[in-house]
C-alpha cells in the first residue's frame, strides 16, 4: 500500500471502525508518517462531534452519586500513590489518540478479587477430592492384588491337592512317609506316586526357607541321590510339590529333603532334613 | 451561529485543568466533571443503552483522566477530543464485555430522568446538538447509518457489511464520504467544539 491508500483509511481509523489487519498496517504507517498523523487529528476532532448527535433534547444527567464517587475515588487514589495524577509524563507519540485495543483494564474490582479467591478455594477443594480419589483408588489396587494372590495361591494348593488325590488313587499307587531327622525333628511329609512315576509331595512343621535358599527333594536308587525339584514352605510350615520319578527309581526308591540354593543343585549337601527312614 | 458557545478561551481553560489534573488537583478534576458530565453520560448512555452501565463507565472514564491526565498533550489533540475519544473506547470496551456476556442491556437509559440545572450549559448543548443534528440530516440515509453502527455500535467495517448486507468495499466509501462531507458541513465550527 501507497500513502494515498492509508490517507483514504483515516476516516475509519477515526471511527475506530478499522478491522484488525486494516488497523494494523495504518497504525505501522502513522508511526513513519506525520502527514498522516496531522490528518488523523483532524479526523478524530470530527468523529468527537460525533458525540453529540448522541444528546437527547432534554440532556440526560448522571446521577449526583457518581461525582462523589469519582472524587472519593481519586483520593483514595491519591492517597496510596502518594500524589495524584501520574507525572512521569512520558509522552509517546500519539499520547492523545486513544484506540481500543489499548484500553484494557488491569485493575481487579471486588467481585473479580472474591471471584479469583473463590476459584482458587474451588480449585484447591478440587484437587484435595483427586488426591484423595487416587488414593483410595491405590489402596483398592493393593487389597485387588493381595487377594488375587490369594486365590492363585488357593488355586495352586487346590491343584496340588487334587494331583495328590488322583495320584493315590490311581492303580498301584504308594505312599512314602518322610520324617524330619535332628536338624528339623517336627517336619513330616507324604509322598505319593503311581506307576508312571508322577508324584505328589505334602510336607507339614517345615518353616519356610531363609531367602536365596529352598528345599529340595532327592530320589535314592541304587546307591545314588537323584535330584528332584525344589519347594518352598509357607508360614504355616506346610508346603506342596509335584514331580516325576526317574525311570531307575520306579522300582525301588527312597526320598529325602535337603535345604539347598533355590535353584537347586545336582548332588544333595549335608545335613539330611527329612527322610523316608529306610 | 458558530459551533460551540464556549469559545477558544474554555478550550485553553480545559488544557489548564488537564494540567492541574496532571498535577493531582482534585478540584480541576471536579471542574472537568461538570463541564463534561453531561455531554460524555449522554454519548455513553446512547452507546450502552443502560443508565446504570453509563454512570459506571462514567466514573471509570474520570478515574483514568486522573491518572492519564500526565499523558495529555495539547499540541497533539484538543481536551474535548481526547476526553470524547477515551469515554468513547471504554464504552465500546464494556458494551463488547456486556456482549460477550450475553446481557442485553436494557432500556433505562431512555425513560431516565433528567435534572440539568445549569440554564447556560442547557442552551449550549442543545445549540451543539441541533448542529450536529443538521449536519447529519444532511447526509444521504445509508452514509448516516454507516457512521452510527460504527460510532456508536462500535462496529468495524466488516461488521457492518455483514449487518447490511453490503459490500465491504460499498462499506468503506459510505464511511469515508460520510465523514468527509460531515467535516465540510461542521466546517468551521470545528475549531471552536469543546
């Protein structure tokens, strides 16, 4: 855009009736040119007359309140900048020309004070309740896990008990007694297994292992230890295993319990815990 | 007949009050009040369309005079211009606020009554209203609606070719002709406007 085409768009700068992008570009351009600027005046003087074709025939007055507020006003003001109206007359160019954009009001009234401080309560009640929401609903995660761990561990027992029930059950089955020796003389075990050599073992008095260790079942045929698998008990001392009998212990075997690293070894280490005695 | 009663001499008196204003003296600002007091209250009630909403701005409009009184420059504007201009704003400020709130304001402003005392400056506001009254009358109906929904209604070009159905590019010239005939009609009469 030319001059000539900001000159034409005084008259509606005047008018604050500008749209945005308009506004813009005229106000870059009266920044660089005081031609512009001059006129500009002159058309703000014209859109001021504006004001009174806004007068009624009988002219409306204010109500006498308002000069007293504005005058309680200003005192107040006065009073807390210390003088009144502001001297540091730093004058920008345009000083006299007041657009809209300009005019934001920054000063809080009451009701926006109360309103901000009642929001803020609003908000702190607000994330109090999430906070308390994410911890009941922490505590609910919790008491959920601890429970499905009960009944994994009820299902694992229940399954346990059943394989024992069916491998006695089963044809040609026998049971084996295993008792604690010196080292642990409360502990007992039964041991079941069928003919195919699957086995169930239902240990009692055996307090469960110190941590990185287990207990581990050995199979004795002839004249060797077998390693068998490793267990754990609870705090109840009982504990359950399932495994497989070697094929050189189908025919005659003995059992015996050791307390070994948790993932088991392949030669048993001393002492015996439990034995089938034989 | 010239326009505007009070001659060059108030104009000068009004840029010592806005001075004395600068310098915090609460009795030049009391004396730009009544001076002013009616001609801003009518511009911001025809604006508002609400008594209550204009004696607010009203009394926001003189609470800034006090403290933008420093940044008034009177080889840059004359006081009436400047006061007229910064009511004006405010005004188109609150009635976008009341808009955007979804108020209508509402009627008072015109059933309101009124209780000018002052017979002088009752001859001198109808003297300056009928001129303007006359000018306008002069202008073609469409250039006269244009420079109302734009002065009083705070509304931008745009805005007002969607409100008329009208071209934008019509829009501009309306407003631009409008204003340049309603310089010529004031005339002189400019110089003396307080």
């Amino acid at each position: 855009m030319v001059h000539e085409d900001y000159n034409e768009m005084l008259p509606a700068q005047a008018l604050n009736a500008l749209d945005a992008e308009d506004a813009r570009a005229a106000e870059a351009h009266l920044q660089t040119c005081a031609e512009c600027r001059a006129l500009l005046r002159e058309w703000e003087d014209t859109a001021a007359a504006l004001a009174f074709a806004a007068l009624q025939e009988k002219p409306l007055e204010p109500s006498p309140r308002v000069r007293e507020r504005i005058l309680e006003a200003i005192r107040v003001d006065a009073r807390e900048s210390g003088h009144g109206g502001r001297s540091d007359a730093n004058q920008a160019e345009r000083a006299n020309v007041i657009s809209l954009p300009q005019k934001r009001q920054t000063r809080w009234t009451a009701a926006q004070t109360w309103g901000a401080i009642a929001a803020g309560l609003v908000f702190l009640a607000l994330l109090a309740s999430l906070f308390v929401l994410w911890r009941e609903n922490r505590q609910a995660r919790q008491e959920l896990a601890r429970l499905a761990n009960q009944v994994q561990d009820a299902e694992r027992q229940l399954i346990s008990q059943r394989e024992a029930i069916e491998v006695v059950a089963a044809p040609g089955a026998r049971v084996a007694e295993l008792t604690g020796t010196s080292v642990m003389p409360n502990a007992h075990a039964t041991i079941a297994y069928d003919r195919s050599g699957r086995a169930v073992l239902l240990a009692k008095g055996m307090p469960p292992p110190p941590a990185g260790k287990a207990y581990q079942l050995w199979f004795l045929a002839g004249g060797k230890a077998l390693p068998g698998k490793v267990f754990s008990t609870d705090a109840s001392g009982a504990g359950t295993l399932s495994d497989q009998l070697p094929a050189e212990a189908l025919k005659a075997v003995g059992f015996a319990i050791t307390l070994e690293p948790e993932s088991g070894v392949q030669s048993p280490t001393l002492p015996i815990y439990l034995s089938s005695g034989s | 007949m010239s326009f505007g009663v009070q001659p060059e001499q108030a104009q000068l008196a009004d840029v010592e009050l806005l001075h004395a204003v600068a310098r915090g003296d609460e009795g030049a600002l009391a004396r730009l009040y009544d001076h002013y007091r009616v001609i801003l209250f009518g511009l911001l009630a025809r604006i508002l369309n609400s008594r209550e909403e204009a004696e607010d701005v009203l009394q926001e409009v003189f609470l800034q005079v006090w403290r933008r009184a420093a940044d008034f420059d009177e080889k840059r504007g004359r006081p009436f211009t400047w006061l007229v201009t910064l009511a004006r704003s405010r005004a188109i400020d609150r009635l976008r606020l009341l808009a955007a709130r979804q108020r209508l304001a509402v009627s008072a402003a015109r059933d309101a009554k009124d209780e000018t005392s002052d017979a002088v400056a009752d001859a001198w506001h109808a003297e300056q209203r009928e001129i303007m009254a006359q000018a306008l009358a002069e202008l073609p109906e469409e250039q006269r609606r244009t420079l109302k929904l734009a002065y009083f209604d705070g509304l931008t070009q745009s805005e007002i070719a969607v409100k008329l159905s009208t071209p934008l590019g019509t829009v501009k010239t309306r407003m631009r002709s409008g204003m340049i005939k309603l310089r010529e009609l004031l005339g002189d009469q400019m110089k003396t406007l307080r």
